[in-house]
C-alpha cells in the first residue's frame, strides 16, 4: 500500500507493493527515503501520516478477513466429507474479502495521489517504474539460479 510505504523510512518496494515483499532489502540494498526523494513538505507528512493512522484498523481487519476466508475455503476442499455448495460460498465469501481489501488499497492510493503534487506524482512514478524494474531483475536472478542449482532465499526455505 503506497500510504503504508510513505513513511520516514520507507522503500520504494512498499510504496509499490503495498509491503509485501522485502526482496531489495534483503540482499543489502539501502532502502530510500520516499519523503526526500518526493521533497514531501512538513504538511504533507502529516497528512500522510494522519492518512496511516486512520486506515491502518480497517486495513488490518479486511487483512485477516481475507486470510480467515483463504483458511475456510482451505479446509473445506481438504475436509473428510465434500460439500461443493459450502466451497462456493466460500470462495465468494473470499472473492469478496479480496475486493474489499483491493478497494481499500486503490482508495488509499487515491487519498495519497491527492495529498502530493503533481511534480511530486510524477517522481513517484518515475520510482515505482525504477523498483519494478529492479524487483523484476532480481526475479529472473532468483529463477536463473535455481535453474543452476544456486541457493536463493526461498530454496533456503525448502532445506
């Protein structure tokens, strides 16, 4: 989420993806700082932050919502005895915690996109386009050595 992202020690990596990955800062890079490289004013840091503060309950709420539901629907495909007509409620009911949690996101962005100039846009543009191409990077080294048998974080995780 960019709104979580946008705090005195954010990474562009959160900025983009809403926090889910870690993959720059854990191979040592040094995370930027979003509020210089924006030359986000005093004003605006607060309402940014005001913005967190406010959105962070509801946030966390629809995030559990989503994982309880992913849990159930989990359960129910592996239970002892199937019930088709339970999975599809299920997976609405997941469907549904998903676009919850994506309007959300999107409206976060929203209030944030509204906070910043449009230089200030412009910029975070140009970031977000620097970090997936870095992220993207980063995945295809990943994938190219697990093709040769290299160790990568998530092998490291298998062993």
């Amino acid at each position: 989420m960019i709104v979580a992202g946008l705090s005195a020690d954010a990474s562009a990596q959160s900025a983009v993806s809403g926090g889910r990955s870690n993959t720059e800062h854990k191979v040592g890079k040094k995370r930027p700082n979003l509020f210089q490289e924006l030359g986000v004013t005093a004003d605006q840091r607060e309402q940014i932050r005001e913005l967190r503060r406010q959105g962070r309950e509801e946030f966390n709420e629809a995030q559990k919502r989503l994982r309880e539901a992913n849990k159930a629907l989990d359960a129910a495909v592996y239970a002892d005895v199937l019930d088709e007509q339970h999975i599809e409620q299920l997976i609405s009911r997941r469907n549904e915690a998903e676009v919850a949690l994506s309007r959300l996101k999107t409206m976060s962005e929203l209030s944030l996109r509204k906070i910043l100039t449009p230089e200030q846009v412009v910029k975070f543009r140009e970031i977000r386009s620097r970090f997936a191409k870095r992220e993207r990077e980063i995945r295809r080294e990943h994938q190219r050595n697990r093709k040769r048998g290299g160790n990568t974080h998530s092998d490291r995780a298998d062993k």
